[in-house]
C-alpha cells in the first residue's frame, strides 16, 4: 500500500519515479481503509532530501500512511514549508499512530542554547500523551533522553561518521524480526550513545558496534524507539556532509568504512535492506499493532 502525500510535495514526483507507489489525498478518499496517521517533525536543514529519504522507507509497507509534516514554529519561514509543514499549534489537539523525530545538525551545541528547545520540550512531552509510538533518530535521541530522562548530553572528542558493522542483541525482538546476526550502518554524530546510557532507564538495548556503539534501542512498551545512526541516508549523504565540514574545516573526520580511495569514490551501499525492514517492522509491531482503531476518542489514559 501507499503512502499518502500531497501531489504537489517535490518528494511525490521523484518517489514516484522510482517505482515507489504514492498515492494523493483524493485517490485514497476512495478506498475503505483506515489509514496510520504519521507524524514528521522534519528538523534537518535540507528539508525536500530528508522528506524523500523517510517516505522513501515508510512506503515499503501494506499499511496506507496519512502523513502530516511538523515544523518549528520559530524557525525561518519559507514557501515549501509555508506549503507542507503544521505549526505544532495546530496539530496539538491531535492523536497520531506513529511519529519521527528526525536528527539536526546540532551536536555541539548545548541544550539550552537550541533555538527551538523549549518547544522540542514540550513536543516530546505531549507525544506521551498522543502518539502510539514515536522514532527519534540522531539528534533527536539525545533530546528525547534528556527530556523524558534527565540524560545528560555526553560528546566524542571527534565526530563519529561512517557506515560501521553492528551485531543484533535481541535476536527475536519485533523490531529487529529478519535482522542478519550483523549488518553495516551510516552514523553521523559527536554525541556518545553507550549501554548504560539505555539500560539505566530501564530501556532495551538492540543493536550494538564495538566502534559506534548502541544503534537501536526502546522502551519496553514500544512506545519509545532511539535509533542513533541514518539508515534513511542516501549512497552520497555522508559524502556531502562531509564535504561540507571540510568547505569549515581542514581537519574535518573523514568517514570511516566509506570512501575506496583519496578521490573520495565511494564504496558500494550496504544498509538499504535492513534498513527498510526496521522501518516496516517499526510500522508494523511498534504502531499497526498497537495502536486504537479510532484515535478520535482514545480513552483517558491509553497512551501512557
């Protein structure tokens, strides 16, 4: 089945030249199904490429997914997010099956000095309240650890980027179901992600990297998923970002188990697969599963 976007989203044409099966709002009116309503709080800069990675997974399932797309309200305005995006004003009353939480290009900077923290905050503390299950990737997982743990931010002397080998913990976990014993995927980060980080919350552990460290990890309910690497990133995303740092800095880290040689070609991709499979056992196990069949009127109490 479909994911269900707006036509004229720029993420719809090219989705839809790839074979990927989108379908417009008055398309899926038709079709006696209920749909998960999906919600996208889309913090990365480049806004149409991280809206096309994510759609790009998401659609690999049976479910139709009614996506809505999430914006900062302090945040500078423009035409496609003016077009595309919710204010968190206008979506607050509102109950979701599932929601991402994307990563930003913040590492080093403090909480407190995040332009948009204190609405993060109060984001992430309503998604208890509304959403089945919410995916917090990157940025996102040291936010939500901090907001709804206490956490404490804890940097790398030197960014972590590269696509590194990870072992599954868990083996018959739902989110991890069909996962090889190990599988490579991309990190880009200076925030450290280590074991005790999760298990003093009471939080499972479910994929590990001796050099990256935890890559999956979530609640015992589901509620909660903390996936700290990029298996959404396109073959060239890493190069480009870390073409950028260089443009800032010289001493820039090269990505790790990425690049054949000097000339910056790159080596064949190897985390589209699983990466795919979390995304539909996530919809599937942790949202499809779990979720009321009207979120209309959702009993006191049932998201906690």
């Amino acid at each position: 089945m479909p994911v269900k976007i707006d036509q004229h989203l720029p993420a719809f044409k090219q989705l839809e030249s790839e074979g990927i099966f989108v379908m417009s709002h008055n398309r899926a009116s038709n079709q006696d199904i209920r749909p998960m309503n999906i919600l996208i709080l889309n913090l990365m800069p480049n806004k149409i490429e991280t809206e096309i990675q994510i759609l790009r997974l998401l659609s690999n399932t049976p479910l139709q997914l009614n996506i809505d797309f999430l914006r900062m309200e302090n945040t500078r305005t423009n035409s496609h997010l003016d077009k595309f995006y919710k204010n968190f004003s206008k979506i607050s009353n509102n109950n979701y099956d599932g929601m991402i939480i994307t990563g930003a290009p913040l590492g080093r900077i403090s909480f407190r000095d995040v332009t948009y923290w204190e609405e993060i905050t109060k984001i992430i503390k309503w998604t208890q309240q509304h959403v089945t299950s919410t995916l917090f990737i990157c940025w996102a997982v040291q936010a939500a650890l901090n907001i709804l743990y206490g956490v404490d931010k804890v940097l790398n002397k030197k960014k972590i980027t590269g696509v590194f080998e990870h072992q599954t913990l868990k083996r018959f976990h739902p989110l991890i179901r069909g996962f090889d014993q190990f599988f490579n995927a991309p990190h880009s980060r200076f925030s450290e992600f280590n074991t005790k980080m999760f298990e003093e919350q009471n939080l499972d552990v479910l994929c590990h990297s001796d050099e990256a460290k935890v890559y999956l990890a979530c609640s015992k309910n589901l509620r909660e998923v903390y996936l700290t690497g990029h298996p959404e990133y396109d073959k060239n995303t890493l190069k480009e970002e870390y073409l950028r740092d260089l443009a800032i800095s010289s001493k820039s880290i090269r990505p790790s188990n990425y690049f054949i040689d000097s000339d910056l070609n790159l080596k064949p991709q190897s985390w589209y697969s699983h990466g795919n499979l979390f995304f539909m056992n996530w919809l599937n196990y942790c949202v499809y599963q779990r979720t009321p069949y009207s979120l209309e009127d959702v009993p006191k109490g049932y998201f906690t």
